[in-house]
C-alpha cells in the first residue's frame, strides 16, 4: 500500500524539456509515520493508522498520550486511517516518505474543499438566471419556480437551492506526479488539488 498525508503548499509550473510549462500543485508530502496496525484477525479489516505533523505534547489528551508512547512516536497533530488488502511489512512507528512514490505514478488526492458559505443557485449550482425583460424586476438571480402549487404540492428532496457551498470533502483521480524533491518532502501533482494552502491532503496510489 501507498500511502501518505501532506499539506498543501500552493501553485507554480514547471518546464518541460521542450518548452512547454505544466501546472503543478506543491505538496509537502510526509514524513508520516505508523501509529496503529489494524489486522482482519482483530479489527475485522486491514488498515494502517498514519500520523503526520508533530504537536507540542500540551495540546493533545491522556489518552492520545498514551496511543502515540505504545507507537514510539512523538505526539502528531492529524491522524488518519487507510484500508488495505495486506498490511504485511509495516512496523509501529515506522516512517514513510515521497520516496516511496515515484515519478510517472498516478495518486488519488483528497482534502476539504474552499468553504464559500451561503451561496444562491446561480454560484452553487450554474444556473444562468431569468430574462432581464418582460417584466420581470429584481428575480434575475433567483431560483424560478421550485414545484407545483396543486401537485404534488411539495418540493420534492434534493431540489437544487440557495444554501451553504464549499467545505466538503473532495477526491481528485488520476494526477499524474510530474516531480518529486525528497530532501524538502515534496511531490509536484500535475494540475490542482482540493483545498486552501496548508489544508491537509491524502495521497494513495492509484496506478
């Protein structure tokens, strides 16, 4: 399994051998390391438990105090848990790193999408917004009618509306990885990523 956490760095491009630029997002990949190994003969399912940024032990609870000393590893700010079909070859407290990618392979890339709060439904949703004439007046940007007055007399659930926008959980598929510096912990992903700067990112191989 790969896998690993990191945090968002931000934007720039890259030029390839022919002049042509590819933009790339800057991660700041790992180091992670191994905090719980869950097994099917104990947990009912193989995973690994990955930790990543370390915490000033003051701001982390007794029990997690606790989970982290049985690890051998320092308190660590975020820590997020990744099935796999094998969890063979993996030791508690052990690192991962970018080294363990490799440029070409394709990952799977997941983090907290921009929060935008309370949007209308031409923001949220695309719709293009009523005609600017035939008398209509200040309803350019709403909605339009949303369900039948006699039937069914009701608006039916999942009815695209007004509401709060961003801040949930996105998957990108597929980006390719165009560069990797494993002195500063970085990887270079072709295109954007869910997610502000320092927003965390998980990363799992795809192909």
């Amino acid at each position: 399994m790969k896998a690993i956490l990191g945090k968002k760095i931000g934007m720039t491009r890259i030029f390839a051998e022919d002049g042509d630029h590819v933009p790339v997002t800057v991660v700041q990949a790992g180091p992670c390391f191994v905090s719980q190994i869950k097994t099917k003969e104990v947990d009912g399912y193989n995973a690994l438990q990955l930790g990543f940024l370390e915490q000033h032990e003051n701001r982390i609870t007794k029990p997690l105090k606790g989970h982290f000393a049985k690890a051998k590893v320092k308190p660590l700010r975020y820590l997020k848990e990744f099935r796999s079909d094998s969890v063979e070859g993996f030791e508690l407290g052990q690192q991962l790193t970018v080294a363990n990618f490799t440029v070409g392979e394709l990952v799977n890339v997941a983090g907290i999408s921009k929060g935008k709060g309370h949007a209308g439904v031409m923001k949220r949703h695309g719709f293009s917004g009523a005609q600017k004439t035939h008398g209509q007046k200040d309803r350019w940007r709403a909605p339009g009618s949303i369900g039948n007055a006699s039937d069914p007399s009701r608006v039916f659930p999942g009815k695209k509306m007004a509401g709060r926008m961003g801040n949930d959980r996105v998957l990108m598929k597929n980006l390719d990885i165009v560069k990797i510096d494993e002195e500063k912990n970085l990887l270079f992903l072709r295109g954007s990523v869910p997610g502000a700067k320092n927003g965390l990112l998980e990363i799992v191989f795809s192909r």
